[in-house]
C-alpha cells in the first residue's frame, strides 16, 4: 500500500471513488479504488510508486439510494509536491495538506487574529480575502480587506479575525472587485498552519514561512540552423504577467549536431501556475507549455 489519503467530503456518507493516474510519459498508469468510511474522513491508498510526485487524482461519489454518480471538478485535480506516509484533501480545494490538520496543543478561539501575506504583483493589490466554509451551507462567509502593501516586495498583508465558525478551519480565495482567483486556487486553512500565513497568488497552498523566488533550468532541443538560441518568456497565469527568459548557455547535442541545446535560468515560486512559450516566431504558432 502507498500514500494514505484521508479525504474530507461534504457528504461521507456517499460511495467514495478515488480515480488516480499518471501521463503517458510517466508511466500511463489508471487506477480506481473504493474509499473506506472513517467518520466524516474517507480514506484511500495511493497505488506504491517510486515517485509518487508524478500522480494525480481526484474523487467521483454516488448516491447509494439513486446510482447517480459525480465527478468533481477538474481545478481539483490533485498532485504531491513531495512523499509522506499520510496526507489529507479536502472537499471543493485541490491542496493536499502533508500534516495532521488538528495536532494535539494547537486550537484557536474567536477573536484571534491570522496574518496572511500574499505575493501578488497587480491582481490582487488592494483587494479582498473570501472566507467560507463548504461544509455548512448555512455559515456566513466573511470578507477580509488588505491591511498593508509593501510595493517593493510585492506582498500584501491581511489580518483575518477569527468567527467562531472559523476556528476549526475554513476556505479562502483572493478576490478584486470582480477579479477571483480561479476555482484552481482554492485554499483550506487548518489549525495545523498556525496564524501566520505566506500565500502566492494562484497557488492554493499554505505556508508558515515566507515564500521565495527560487531558479529551475530549462532546457531547450533547438536546430542548429538558428544563429541563436530562441528567446523564451514566462508568463505567470493568474497575475496575467510576462517576464523575459534568456540563455545562459547553449552547446551541442551529444545525440546529433542537427541540434543544440540551449539552458535558461527560469525564478518562479514553486507550485505556483506558470506557462513558457517562445518569441519572434521561431515556432509558429507558439506553442504554450504550462
């Protein structure tokens, strides 16, 4: 048996399927499991990989009493971003959280205050956080205004007091005016995160410590007919922003000179949403990768 997933429904009392699987490329690998009822849990195993971190899954339920079967939608798709024996989900977000969501010692009480800060070049500058709670359709929801902005940084900071509804955990996106962050974005918060909270706009996780540009390689297979390597660009799909990308280096393809291979330096924040895609029509029409 692989990871152990402790899923969180609005409704455990349905027929819980989770469908796991992996791209051509890393396997082609299709699975189905049955969930087992614990509480309000369901509970599944991931199939034994050597990298799990190339998974994916989401969850169909169906009605016992009708047959009537739902998928949930594909912004909650789910991957790990890294191993662990046991990791939970929860209903209508796709983060996967790596820890116990209520450790013994650790609670909190109406009134208390969170921190969030959140990286958001322009979208969400002077915006909203959106509190809500699925799992009670008849909760109120809240609304959060920024509480400061460091425009150097580009963070903004929001100061979110706790209702009593929420002290167990609740939902948040960001929002500006009619400006949402896609259903991809959704977060959960659990008492596990604590009350200082590091956020990046388009990404749904949650983090205790503060969040950091950090560099990946791209490598590039181009013809050697090109005097130089193609130009590239990154385009961050939530702040809706394109930021240049160019060669480092470039040499030679071991396997053929017909080709060269060109390597790019490329700062994004991990799991955050990006897309690449060339320029000057080296490729036509560009092709955009996420």
């Amino acid at each position: 048996m692989g990871i152990i997933v402790h899923h969180q429904p609005v409704n455990p009392a349905a027929l819980w399927n989770l469908h796991v699987w992996q791209a051509a490329w890393d396997g082609n690998l299709v699975a189905d499991q049955a969930g087992t009822r614990k509480g309000n849990l369901v509970d599944f195993g991931l199939p034994d990989v050597p990298d799990p971190r190339k998974l994916a899954f989401q969850y169909q339920s169906t009605v016992a009493a009708t047959g009537a079967g739902t998928w949930e939608a594909d912004d909650f798709a789910r991957r790990l971003y890294q191993a662990a024996d046991e990791i939970w989900t929860f209903e209508a977000s796709p983060r996967v959280l790596y820890q116990d969501p209520y450790p013994t010692g650790i609670s909190f009480q109406a009134g208390d205050v969170l921190t969030v800060h959140v990286i958001t070049q322009s979208m969400f500058r002077g915006g909203e956080i959106y509190a809500w709670n699925p799992y009670d359709a008849d909760l109120p929801t809240a609304v959060f205004a920024e509480s400061g902005r460091d425009e150097a940084s580009g963070i903004s900071t929001f100061r979110v007091t706790l209702a009593e509804w929420m002290t167990a955990g609740f939902h948040l996106k960001l929002m500006n005016g009619p400006k949402w962050e896609p259903d991809s974005s959704n977060r959960v918060w659990r008492p596990c995160d604590g009350s200082e909270l590091w956020l990046k706009s388009g990404q749904c996780d949650v983090r205790s410590q503060s969040l950091a540009l950090t560099t990946y390689s791209l490598e590039v297979l181009y013809s050697a007919q090109l005097a130089a390597p193609p130009q590239f660009a990154l385009r961050d799909e939530v702040e809706q922003m394109i930021f240049p990308v160019t060669a480092t280096s470039a040499e030679t393809y071991t396997e053929s000179a017909l080709f060269r291979v060109a390597t790019y330096a490329v700062p994004i924040y991990p799991a955050a949403s990006y897309s690449v895609f060339s320029q000057q029509d080296v490729e036509t029409p560009a092709l955009v990768r996420p």
